[in-house]
C-alpha cells in the first residue's frame, strides 16, 4: 500500500473521528465514573468558569465569588458619590468627546461608522475611566482584552451549553472550548497589567496614609477587599475588575447599538431629540449635569422604548430555588429545591396596560406618559416594574449598574446627536434584526450606517 493511499483525506479523516469518539467516550467513562464514585446528586460537576459557573448551574458559587463582591462595590460607589452624577459630570463627560474623537473621526463627508464595535470601544473607554483610571482606560490592549472577554464570555457559555452535560467539564479543563481558553488568557493578562498596579498603590498607601487617593473602582475593589473576611487576594481583585467591566460594556453597548438602530430606522425622531440635545446642552453651557440630565426627557423615552422593544435578553430574574422545602409561590404553585425560573421580561414589555398599541415603536411613549404628574417618576429609563420594566430586573437584585449605564449612554447619544449627522447606508434603511442566541438578543454586529460632522446648526 502506498503512503499516499494510506494518508488519503477520507481516511485521515476516519482515523481523526475515531481518536475524537475514544477521547469522548474516555471522557464520558471518567466524567460517569467520578459522579458514581462521589454519589453527586447531580449530573455536573462545577468548572471554574468567570462570572458564572456555567457548568453545574452552582448559581450560590457564582453569586458567592463575584455578584456580592460588585454589588458591594457599586452600592459603595454611588454612596461615596463615586458612582454618582458629580463625578460622573466632572471626571466621565470631560472624556467622552476625546473619546468619542478616536471613535467617530468626524470628517465632514460621509463616512461609514460600524456601529457595534464602535459602541463596544465607546462604552469601553468611558466605563474604563471610572473602574481603572485615566493612565490604563485608553491602553489599547486593556480596551481590546475588555471587549473580548465581554464577546467570549457570552460565545463561551453558548458552546458550553451546547456540549452534552457530563462532557463540560471536562471539555473545558482539557481546553477544548476556544473561546473559555481565550477567557483565561484574558484573565491572566488581567493581572499581569492589575496586580503590580494594586501593589504599588499598597505600597504609595502604605507609606503615607494621608495621600489623596485615586477615585477609581480598583481603589475601592482594594478597599473592599480590607474590609472582609478573609481578604481577596489580589488575584480575585483583578478578576473582580474584569468581570465588572463585562458587565458594564456588554449590556450598555447592546443598548446604545439598539439606541442608533432605532433612531437610523426612523429618522424623524432626529428633529425632536436634537431641539431637546440643544437646548439642554445650550441652559447647561454643555455641562449636562444632574439637572440637565433630567431634562433630557425625550432622549430618556427614546431609550427605554428601544430598550422596551429590543431588550439584551428574553428573560431576566433566573435563580434557582435554594431552599430545601421549594418555595410555594402567591397562587399556590409549588417550585420544589433546584427549580430553575426566569421571568419573562420581553413578554412583560408588551403588556398592553401601560402601553397602548405596544408592538408599536413609539419613541416619546414614556414622555408623554410622564407628562401626567401621578406617573411622572414611573417611566424613566431606570425605572423598573414587575408589570411591565423588567429590562433590568426588578426589587432587591435590580441592576445597580443601571443609573450609570443611563448617564453613559444618554451622554453619548446627546453628544452624538448634537455633534454629527447620522443616516442609514443606501438600501439599509429597514431596522436590522437582532441575532438570538439561547436567551440573549444580540444587536446585527454587521450594520454600518453613514456619519459625519453636522452641517446645520
Ligand atoms: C443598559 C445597561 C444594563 C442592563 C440592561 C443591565 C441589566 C441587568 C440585569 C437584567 C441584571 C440581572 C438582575 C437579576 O438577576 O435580577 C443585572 C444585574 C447586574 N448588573 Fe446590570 N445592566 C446594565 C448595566 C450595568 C452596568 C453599567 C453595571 C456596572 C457598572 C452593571 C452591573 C450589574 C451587577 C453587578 C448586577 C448583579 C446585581 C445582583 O444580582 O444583585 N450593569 N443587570
């Protein structure tokens, strides 16, 4: 037999899926040995994955290892102000048109504008000022390590959850899964470029108690991490800092890419966002400030029906019932332990009370609904009702991010809309359609429209 009848492809390729069926079936072997000889009432075995312990669904590890800790950390940034609108007007809004100028290049010709990653950078940037500091939030790798393991945390736990069960574990300690593999790459650069940072400060604060320290969530991330027992390494005070960063640019990006499809899909709001962007930019000499903030009424309606219509997922509120007895729900259903719910958040948005004709996009719905002074706090953006807003969940695990999320996206859209032109490409004028994966709703990452420096003032 001749080499090359040996080597043909159909034969390597036989060969390849036979080695690839042992591996698997080895692995079926250890992964069904290992649950026998360990009696686990469950079929998984929890993987040390970021943020969420996808495999084993162990929702307490994960609310344990990460959820408490940002929770904390965002509770104590809005208490110290930090998180707040003042330093979100003198330290965050100086930064987004710089930041803006390096992702819009304004030129006064039409020029195409990628919206998703453009958004990805945008948000980036801006929420990297406020958790690492001006000297790491535009290095060009933080940027790019950020938005990717935003991109292959939400990929990974796709493929994840594609594999048989019993295999995950398994295929993600053997590193088969590309995307998890990528994660821990960016985890670790997380802390090469973290950790001498967290140490030197220790060391500058250490030294001399008094000094001014920086307003950043790495500062408070260390401060935290004083005040419990034990106290987090500074490992997990790196990992912390990316997983926070995930979860401000992931959601806050898909909902200013939804914002700019929105409004390039029907163009005649432009007019009536701008008169409002100008006037409250002009009263505030474009400061937009706390009070200018909440002028921006139309905007904020804007947002939230897009959001209301294109939310970030199809549900919200997934938890698994802990309690050993279930839990007996107001009209009488019994969820016994290990019940895995979530609320129906987008069907939820379509309530027909408040909203009237709610298939309809109508961008000044919740403006005109605040105008009656008894609903006048009801319909803000942030605002959250088990009835019909639960974009960001509702009650005692609400989104605490989602004020700042609000202040981000309203600044750049005000910015953008005052500064630049936008309109669809030629042909592309219909709303694109989101892409679904499991549960979550991605805006079309392929759209690019036209941009340029605004010609009439
Ligand atoms: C438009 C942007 C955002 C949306 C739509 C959004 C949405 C959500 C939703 C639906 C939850 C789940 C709550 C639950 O399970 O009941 C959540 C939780 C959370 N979000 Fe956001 N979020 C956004 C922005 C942010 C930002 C900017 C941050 C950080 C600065 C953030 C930090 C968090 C944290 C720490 C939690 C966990 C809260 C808990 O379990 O108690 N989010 N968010």
């Amino acid at each position: 037999m001749s080499l090359e009848t040996s080597l043909s492809p159909q034969r390597l390729v036989l060969f390849l899926s036979e080695i690839f069926s042992a591996i698997l079936f080895f692995l079926f072997l250890r992964e069904a040995s290992l649950l026998f000889i360990k009696q686990k009432r469950r079929f998984t075995k929890p993987v040390n994955l970021p943020v969420v312990n996808l495999d084993g669904n162990n929702y307490r590890a994960a609310e344990e290892s990460y959820v408490t800790d940002l929770i904390t950390l965002l509770k104590e940034g809005r208490e110290k102000g930090v998180m707040g609108d003042k330093f979100f007007v003198d330290v965050i809004r100086p930064e987004i048109p710089a930041t803006l100028k390096t992702s819009l290049n304004p030129k006064l010709d039409w020029r195409p504008f990628h919206v998703y990653p453009k958004c990805l950078r945008m948000i980036s940037l801006i929420s990297g000022r406020i958790f690492v500091g001006p000297d790491l939030n535009r290095d060009e790798k933080w940027i790019t390590t950020n938005i990717d393991f935003t991109i292959d945390l939400f990929r990974g736990g796709e493929a994840v959850r594609r594999l048989p069960q019993l295999l995950r574990s398994a295929a993600i300690n053997l590193r088969l899964v590309p995307k998890v593999n990528r994660m821990w790459d960016q985890e670790r650069y997380a802390m090469r470029v973290l950790i001498p940072i967290l140490k030197q400060r220790i060391k500058e604060q250490t030294e001399d108690p008094d000094m001014d320290r920086p307003k950043d969530m790495l500062q408070w991330i260390m401060e935290y991490s004083r005040s419990v027992n034990p106290p987090l390494s500074l490992e997990r005070q790196a990992k912390t800092q990316l997983i926070l960063g995930m979860s401000a640019i992931h959601a806050s990006s898909i909902a200013t890419v939804n914002f700019i499809y929105d409004l390039m899909a029907r163009p005649e709001y432009l007019k009536p966002l701008r008169e409002e962007v100008d006037r409250v930019w002009e009263e505030s000499n474009g400061e937009l400030d706390k009070p200018a903030m909440s002028k921006l009424v139309k905007l904020d309606s804007f947002l939230k029906e897009s959001q209301r219509l294109h939310p970030a997922a199809h549900i919200t509120f997934d938890r698994e019932i802990t309690n050993k007895k279930g839990f007996t729900l107001s009209n009488g259903l019994h969820l016994p332990q290990h019940t895995h719910y979530a609320v129906a958040s987008s069907l939820i948005a379509k309530n027909s009370e408040p909203w009237q004709n709610p298939e309809e996009f109508d961008g000044l719905r919740c403006a005109k609904l605040r105008e009656n002074p008894a609903d006048h706090s009801k319909f803000h953006f942030v605002s959250t009702n088990p009835y019909h807003s639960m974009a960001f969940s509702h009650g005692k695990h609400a989104c605490p991010g989602r004020f700042f999320a609000a202040n981000e996206i309203k600044t750049i859209m005000a910015y953008m809309i005052r500064h630049f032109d936008m309109k669809p490409v030629q042909g592309k004028e219909k709303r694109p359609e989101s892409v679904v994966f499991g549960h979550n709703l991605q805006p079309d990452p392929s759209v690019e429209i036209l941009i340029r420096k605004r010609q009439e003032w």
